[in-house]
C-alpha cells in the first residue's frame, strides 16, 4: 500500500510545481502527482533518487523505516544540479 508523505509540501516550501520537482526527478508530472497523492508505492532506492534530486534529505520528504537503504539517512543532503 502506498504510504503519505510530505512531496507536493516540500516542493510548496521552495516555491516548486510537482512539475518543477517532476523535470528535477525524470518522474512525469502525473507520476510525480500520484506519488504526492500516496497513490504509488515509492521503492526505498527510489526515495533516495528522488531526494538527492531535489537536494533534500529523505526524511524531509518520505517516511523513513528500516527498509530504508543505508546512504538515505536523515543527515544525506545533495544539492540539486
């Protein structure tokens, strides 16, 4: 089951569209705006990849668990380019 998470508010933070963050990503639009909407599961290395693009850490934008891979954690920050 697809889980909440903070997307659509973090990129609302920083003045950005789903679109913004979706031509940051490589996600479309659509995807971007069903992962907001917790309509898509989100794999634990795609939490990252989307992170990192967004120069974000991961927790700032997804829940965090254990299955969370290990370079995703709180202190990983990665400006985005």
């Amino acid at each position: 089951m697809p889980e909440s998470n903070k997307l659509a508010e973090w990129c609302a933070s920083k003045g950005w569209t789903l679109t913004d963050a979706a031509g940051l990503t490589g996600y479309s639009p659509s995807y971007m705006s069903l992962l907001a909407n917790g309509k898509r599961p989100l794999s634990p290395s795609a939490k990252v990849k989307i992170a990192r693009r967004l120069g974000a850490r991961v927790s700032e934008i997804f829940p965090v668990s254990s299955d969370t891979v290990p370079e995703a954690g709180d202190d990983m920050v990665v400006t985005a380019q």
